[in-house]
C-alpha cells in the first residue's frame, strides 16, 4: 500500500511542477503572437484607413481624429501621448468611461504590483524548501512553511493596505463620474434636445390616458408640459411599415441587379462584335445613332421592337431580376421552389405604392384620434384607475398605458421622474428620463407593470437556472486545466502525461481558456431575450441588465467554479486517502488554482491587445461584405462610411471578470499582480486608440456613462470575495502541530470586510442618488440664472472639473443657454426667450417638407381638398416620439447611374410611379461595380 502512495505523490509533485511549465508555455506562446501581430499591424496600417483609422475622415469634422501618425514605426508613441479627454467629446461619456475605467484598473494595480512582488514574494518563497513545492507554487498563499506561520501576518497587513488604497480610487473616480455626468446633462448640446426633458411614463391608468389629463397632472411642475405622446395601439400601421422598408431595400437592389444585368450583357454583346468585326463581319451596334445620340434619347424609336423602354431593349425578360414570394401569408419569409415567382420590380413598385397609400389613410385616422384625446378633459370611465384604454372608446387606434411627456424645462423633467405621481400602487410607476426615440422598445410600451414583475420573476428564474447549468462544461474546463493532477489521480487517463509537453502545455494551458472565451460567447443573445421578456423599454436597458446578468455568469461560472473545480481535483488525492486533512488540504490547493487565471491574464493582455490592434476579423469582413453584400449604393455606404461600435453589456463584464480576478489573488498568488497591470495598461492603450480612431460611440444608445457605477459595483465583488477566501484560508491555515494558527488574522479579515461593506454602502448612499438626475441646484444653469449659489454650485463643478482634466488643453468653458427656439431672441435682461415664435414654428419646415406635393414626396391624387385632415407627419409641432410607423417618410429609392443610361431610365420610371427615388452621388462603371461619392440623399444634412 505505501509504494502506489510514493508513486502518487511523486507525480503529484510533477504535476505540481508542470504547472510552471504551463505557464511558460502560455508566456512563450502568448508573446510570440503579440509580437507577430503587432508587427503585421504595424506594415498594414498605412494601407487600410478604413479599417484602422475611419475616424479621420467618416464622422462630422467637429468629431474627427487627427492622423494617426505618418511614421511607419512610431504609433506606439503617438497612441501614448494621445489625450483620453478627447473621447468624451467625440466619441460619448459610455466610451470615455470606459477607457476612464481601464485607466484606473492600471493606477490600482502598479502599487499593489510593486509592494507584492517586493514583499509577498520573498515571504512564501524564502526557506520554504520542505514544503514541497516547487515553481511557480512557491509563491502561492499556501506555501508558507508550517513551521513560521507568522509570515500570514504580511498578508494581512498588505490586504488592509491595498483595501484603504482601492476604496480612495473608488471615492475619487466616483466624484468625478457625479461630476462630469452633471456637467453632460447641463451641457447646451444635450440640454437641448428633446430627449433631454423627455420622460417616458409607463402604467398609466384609464383616467390618464388622453393628452390633456396629463398634460394638467404635470403642469404643477416648473415650466409646464410643452408636448404629449400618447403611445397608441397602431394595428397594422407597423406592419405596413416594415413592408415599406423591405419594399425599398428591394426595389433598391433589384433595380441595381437589373443595370449589372444590362451592363454585362451590353459588355458581351461589344465583344461578339468586336471578334466579328475581325473577320470583315460587320455588326449594328444600339448604343448609338448614327448621328451618336445616346439611346436614352427620347426621339429613338425602336423601328423593330415599337417604343418600348430601354430596360426591356437592354435586358431580355427571363434575365430580369425575379424573386419568390412566401407561401403563406404570416410567413416571414419565402422558401424555395415554393410560392408564387414575380417580377422584383414590378412588384417592389406595386408593393410601395400600396403601402405609402395604406399608411397616409392610417396616419389620418391616428392624427383624428389624437385630436380627439388632446383637448378633452379626464375621461369617465367606471374603473378609472385600469391599467389599459376603455374598450367602449370609438377609437381606431386605442391609446395604450404609457406615454412621452416632454417638458418646457429640463429640471421639470427630472423632477418628474423622481416624484410620486399616482396614489395607488404602480400606476404610472415607472418613469424614465432621457430616453432617445431610436433606443426604445415600441413593443414593451404596453406591458401591464404586475405582468411585468412577474415576466421579471421569471426571467431572473431560467438566469438562475443557467448559471447552474452552466456550471457543467465550465467545471469540465476548469478540470481540464489541471490536467496533470488527473492523470496522476486515474490511471486511465495516464497516456496524457505521457504526451509531449509541449502538447500539454497547450492542453492545459491555452486550450481551456479559448474553451472558455467561445462557451461566454454564446450566452448574451439569450440573456438580451429575457431581459427583453420582462418588458424593458430602452436597448440601453437591456445592455445595462445583460451587464449585470453576464457578470454573474461570469463570476460564478469562469472564476468560482473553475477555481473550486481545479483546487478540489488538485487535493482530491490527499482527500481520498486522508479526510481528516480537509482544511489542510484545501488550504493548501485552493491558492494552487491560480494557475489557470495566470495563463488567462496572459491571453487576454498579451493576444487579446494584440489582435485588438490587428483586427483581423473586421479587415477580412469589410472586403468580403464588399465584395458579397456590396451590390447597391446604400450598402456599400453602411460597409464603408458606418463606424463599427460595441456592446457595452458584454464588453463591461469581460473587463470587470479580469477585475474580481486579479483582486481576490492579489494576496492568493502574488504574481498575477504585475500580469494583470500590464494587461490592462495595454488594454488602455488599446481601448484609447479604438475609440480615438476606429470605433463610434451610438447616441441612441448613450446612457452618460451610466455602465461606470455598475462596474464600480464589480471591483467590490472582487474585494468581498479576495476577503472571504482570505478569512477561510486564515482559520484554515495549521501550523506544525496541526493547530489553528492564524485565527487572529482570520478575526481582523471578518472586520475588514465589514468596514468593506460600511464603505460600499457609504459610496452608494452618497453618490447613487446623484447618478442619474440632475439636481436642483444646477437647475437654473442653462436658464442663465442669478442666484449665487446656483453660480457657487456651477463654480465647484468648473473647480471639480478643471482639477480632474489639468492635464488636458481643452477644457471647455461653460455657456449660459436660454430655453428659446432657434428663430427666436433672447431677453438677457429676464433670462427668458421673446415670443417671437411658437412651438409649432419650431417643426414648421420639418412639417412642409412632408406635405404632399412637397419636391421628393410622393402625391396623393385624393388630398386636394383643403380641408382634409392631415396626417400626424404632416402636421406642425414636435413629432420626436411618435411611433416611427406613424410619422417616417418613405426611403428615397438609391440607384446609381450607369454608363447605358439606364439608372436615368428607371428613375424618370419610378418616379412617374409616385416613388421617391434618387441617382445622386452613385455610380456604376462600365464592368457593372457600383461605387458612391456621398452619404445617401436622405441623410445628407451637408
């Protein structure tokens, strides 16, 4: 019996030892691909701007980078000296928070780097020889010799230190997140947009669902209510559409498919007569008159054919551009060899004909329904306080319970958001300030506020239960990374330590964090449909949830699992044969499965910066979209002039897991310390120059850096869990005799993590009410107020302001704004606008441009009468939040000119039919590739 537990042990000691090798050849391998990449990033660079700086020339020029620099060698140095600040005002507050993040992760780091290594090292690793263990296991909490378990007292005192120094950097960048939030929210740009005093009310009772019921209930609060949105229940209009949108895209790249079809067979026609000129043959050509008019000419008639249009002269019928329709009509899409085969064409012109007409009918009726509710007083009803409209209501398009409240000021609307607006419970309950139209959930407007908790209940449910089922394939990774340990414990899995070690090395050390990194990626699709499930409003919401769902995840799944999974196979052995060892033996093996996370720091700082430089996958798929999905003008405009950007649900999370890592094993294992600081030096680096000159910050999905404080949140899981581990493996700890013997700094552990939580709940007490709104007094700011302590308050801001950015050339002066219209003037002597315009006025050109007749509109034969009612689209005043479907203008058509004349054929063509169409900026060469020489005709605000 003892020879086998010689054996055991013997190998067991290999196995320990391995480990250091592992992480070797994780180094080696994970350098060896930063420099390689970095090296190709650094020759390519030059040649493909649109990939690696499209910020020099794609967004407005307020919003432009400088060149990144000329110099073939030297952007290390230019992305280096780059100023973050820029970030905020070109890219938003979500990305400059961010990067603000990393910044501060790297400032943390480098002390705890530097006193670790110089003092924590030398205590585990010094005369430590009869421990055992070997590589990098000498330098793990646990090595520490029975013998002097005095030495845990260094520990704990190093953990109470680098505690008091990440609670100041937490109370300082918390500050400044309060700070500069406020400054954004009050800055003229944003304070004057629509969204900015815009409140989205959801839970809104029958008695309150009419225009002027709301607009008297919120009219107590400073400034009044300048508009309200009742969200309707629209039927069919966002069907239609959708129709209208797919009728576009189709009609678009049908008739771009056409003039190839033209062109290519034009091109094979000139070479059958070129070939036969050759042999003395010669051959009409119908590209040109004799007296070289183009064939566009009106006054060419083809003598053969009768006046037919070009496009049938130059492309026969069987080539023209066909597509089939679904076999059912509720399904979505069509299959093949199945449904009725029609005329792309045709049947696009048709299909925005009928649409265009079906929703000017619908948007009368909605502009007469809400004629209806805006001027009538509460409506009776016998069950006032329901949560949905009166089903008696004669109504087309029935209001639903909620609605957009837009506010004369935009303090009103804070304050909205913050007041207790209903005497029962959840009516008109959920409120939310600063919603921009393009980030909502049109879908979600309606959810009844108890059906919601419980879709929330539920949905928290399945998350809980995924992360339990989750656990499976992680553990099995988490095992797998401890592969040496397994082939020790069972002899049939032996034949793996029998492999190569370089082989083993990459099982164990690169393969399961890849496994890792693919298994996470599947999992924010399906987190994103439940927090949709609940009845969440805004897409920035959703991210906000998926944060906080995927950090989870990411914790309990990718750190505590692997860990107590790879600790537990590590002493498993030693269990088996002696159970009464246990809290030895935990003590022991638990810090031992730091090894996987220091080979996952490695990958993630070393190959993960790098090939974020590299951008491997968006340089191959900006020339294959080009060269598969480039075929009309407006797509190649979307792959060559949209800014790529990202998910900030996902992105948070992958960066706060390397957070909670590097802190709870920053006493456990020393050395992943100078690891992680390194890694999120680079990553800020990184993340500065992605941000400067290749990714856009989405102002529709711009939370004003809410995502910060929910990371902050993260960094404490991290203090909470390194504290907890800590005061287990302080009682566990036994000393030659097998006595506790570090139960005093197990004791001091318990009071630092409550003095942990006393300051968590201190920092959120604090600064959380001041997160999201805008206090009263910073109220008068952009009203151009005189009080003096409104002026003391907006000086402490500049103070705060000018001490957090001194490094920065740009700090931008405060302007006093007047809340007037655009036309109007402004009375400096009272601080408030004239009345020399109205609201209306303010809308009027946006309303004139979508009135039939309108240059680019399409008429309608039957609105001549004066008198008619017109649409909620063509009528003046605000439209912000009006249901896309209820105020969207049909897409101009987009179709580029063509060497044949033909793209000036189809215009005139589709303009006669009452479609708006465009060949600005967009042209095909003679070979049929279509290119573009601006932004398309809808958006070019230039």
């Amino acid at each position: 019996m003892c020879a086998p537990r010689l054996v055991q042990s013997s190998n067991l000691s290999d196995a320990t030892s391995a480990s250091t090798a592992t992480f070797v050849t994780a180094l080696v391998f994970n350098a060896a691909v930063f420099g390689i990449e970095l090296g190709v990033f650094t020759l390519v660079r030059p040649f493909f701007p649109a990939i690696y700086q499209p910020r020099t020339y794609i967004p407005p020029k307020s919003r432009r980078a400088a060149e990144l620099t000329k110099n073939l060698i030297l952007w290390p140095y230019a992305v280096v000296m780059a100023n973050y600040h820029d970030i905020r005002t070109k890219v938003g507050m979500d990305a400059y928070f961010f990067v603000r993040f990393l910044r501060m992760m790297a400032r943390i780091l480098l002390p705890i780097w530097l006193v670790s290594w110089v003092i924590l090292l030398p205590i585990t690793a010094a005369r430590s020889d009869n421990t055992g263990r070997t590589g990098l296991d000498r330098f793990t909490f646990g090595n520490v010799p029975a013998n002097q378990q005095n030495r845990y007292a260094a520990h704990l005192i190093l953990t109470w230190f680098f505690t008091i120094w990440i609670w100041w950097n937490i109370r300082h960048e918390m500050k400044h997140f309060v700070t500069t939030r406020q400054r954004w929210l009050i800055e003229p740009d944003n304070a004057a947009s629509a969204m900015a005093s815009t409140v989205l009310i959801t839970g809104v009772p029958r008695n309150y669902l009419s225009e002027s019921a709301i607009r008297n209930l919120f009219s107590h609060l400073p400034g009044g209510v300048r508009k309200v949105w009742l969200n309707r229940d629209l039927k069919e209009m966002p069907d239609l559409y959708e129709r209208r949108l797919n009728a576009a895209k189709k009609l678009e790249s049908a008739e771009t498919t056409l003039m190839n079809t033209a062109v290519k067979l034009h091109n094979k026609k000139l070479k059958a007569e070129a070939k036969a000129a050759k042999k003395g043959r010669r051959t009409s050509t119908d590209t040109a008159n004799n007296d070289g008019r183009p064939l566009t000419d009106p006054s060419i008639v083809d003598v053969e054919q009768g006046d037919v249009s070009l496009a049938e002269k130059l492309v026969p019928k069987n080539k023209r551009p066909t597509h089939r329709l679904p076999p059912f009509s509720w399904m979505p899409f069509s299959l093949p060899l199945m449904g009725k085969k029609v005329d792309s064409i045709e049947w696009a012109r048709q299909e925005l004909a009928e649409t265009n007409k079906a929703l000017r009918e619908a948007r009368r009726t909605l502009a007469r329904d809400v004629a209806t509710t805006s001027n009538l007083p509460e409506p009776g009803s016998n069950h006032p306080n329901a949560l949905k409209a009166d089903p008696s209501a004669s109504q087309t398009y029935p209001p639903l319970n909620s609605a957009f409240v837009l506010f004369n000021k935009q303090i009103a609307a804070h304050m909205a958001a913050q007041v207790l607006t209903h005497h029962l419970p959840y009516r008109m309950a959920g409120k939310n300030v600063g919603v921009a139209p393009e980030d909502v959930i049109w879908g979600n407007l309606n959810m009844n506020p108890y059906e919601a908790r419980i879709r929330t209940a539920i949905g928290w449910a399945i998350t809980i239960g995924l992360i339990i089922v989750w656990a499976i394939p992680v553990a099995f990774i988490g095992i797998v990374s401890n592969i040496h340990s397994l082939c020790a414990t069972y002899s049939w899995l032996a034949w793996l330590c029998d492999l190569p070690p370089v082989i083993v090395g990459i099982i164990s050390g690169i393969l399961p964090p890849a496994l890792l990194a693919v298994l996470n990626m599947l999992l924010p699709i399906v987190l994103r449909l439940l927090s949709r499930f609940e009845g969440t409003t805004q897409r920035t919401t959703i991210e906000l949830s998926l944060m906080t769902r995927y950090f989870l995840f990411q914790v309990i799944n990718s750190f505590l699992v692997v860990t107590l999974s790879s600790g537990i196979i590590a002493a498993l052995p030693d269990l088996v044969h002696n159970p009464g060892s246990i809290p030895s033996l935990l003590a022991g093996k638990l810090p031992q499965a730091s090894n996987f996370f220091l080979t996952y720091i490695i990958l993630q700082g070393l190959s993960g910066t790098a090939s974020g430089f590299l951008q491997v996958v968006p340089l191959v798929l900006y020339y294959v979209k080009l060269f598969i999905l480039g075929s009309t003008p407006r797509s190649i405009y979307g792959i060559k002039y949209t800014l790529r950007s990202v998910s900030w649900g996902t992105l948070f999370p992958s960066i706060t897991l390397l957070v909670v890592i590097t802190v709870a094993y920053s006493i456990i294992s020393p050395i992943i310390n100078g690891l992680s600081f390194v890694t999120f030096f680079l990553f800020y680096q990184l993340y500065k120059y992605l941000f400067i000159w290749q990714l856009d910050g989405q102002k529709t999905g711009e939370t004003g850096g809410l995502f910060f404080p929910r990371a902050i949140q993260h960094l404490f899981v991290g203090m909470y869990l390194q504290q907890i581990c800590l005061a287990a493996l302080f009682f566990l700890a036994r000393d030659e005799n097998k006595n506790a013997s570090a139960v005093p700094e197990g004791a001091l552990m318990i009071v630092l993590i409550v003095f942990t939580a006393f300051f968590h709940i201190i920092i959120n007490n604090s600064y959380g009410p001041l997160t999201h709104y805008l206090p009263l007094t910073l109220a008068e700011m952009t009203h151009g107020g005189k009080d003096a302590n409104v002026a003391a308050a907006a000086q402490e801001l500049d103070d705060a302001a000018s001490n957090e950015e001194a490094k920065s050339s740009d700090v931008e002066k405060r302007s006093v704004r007047k809340r007037a219209s655009p036309s109007g003037s402004v009375d400096l002597s009272s601080g408030k606008a004239k009345d020399t315009t109205t609201v209306e006025d303010i809308e009027r050109g946006r309303a004139e441009s979508a009135k039939p007749g309108a240059p680019g509109v399409e008429h309608d034969e039957d609105n001549d009468d004066v008198n008619s009612i017109r649409g909620v689209d063509e009528d003046a005043g605000p439209k912000d939040f009006y249901h896309p479907a209820s105020i969207e203008p049909q897409p101009i058509i987009w179709i580029p000119r063509d060497p044949l004349g033909l793209g000036e054929a189809e215009e005139r063509a589709i303009r006669e039919a009452g479609i708006r169409v465009s060949t600005r900026d967009a042209i095909m060469d003679g070979k049929g590739h279509v290119d573009i020489e601006g932004p398309p005709p809808e958006n070019d605000s230039d």
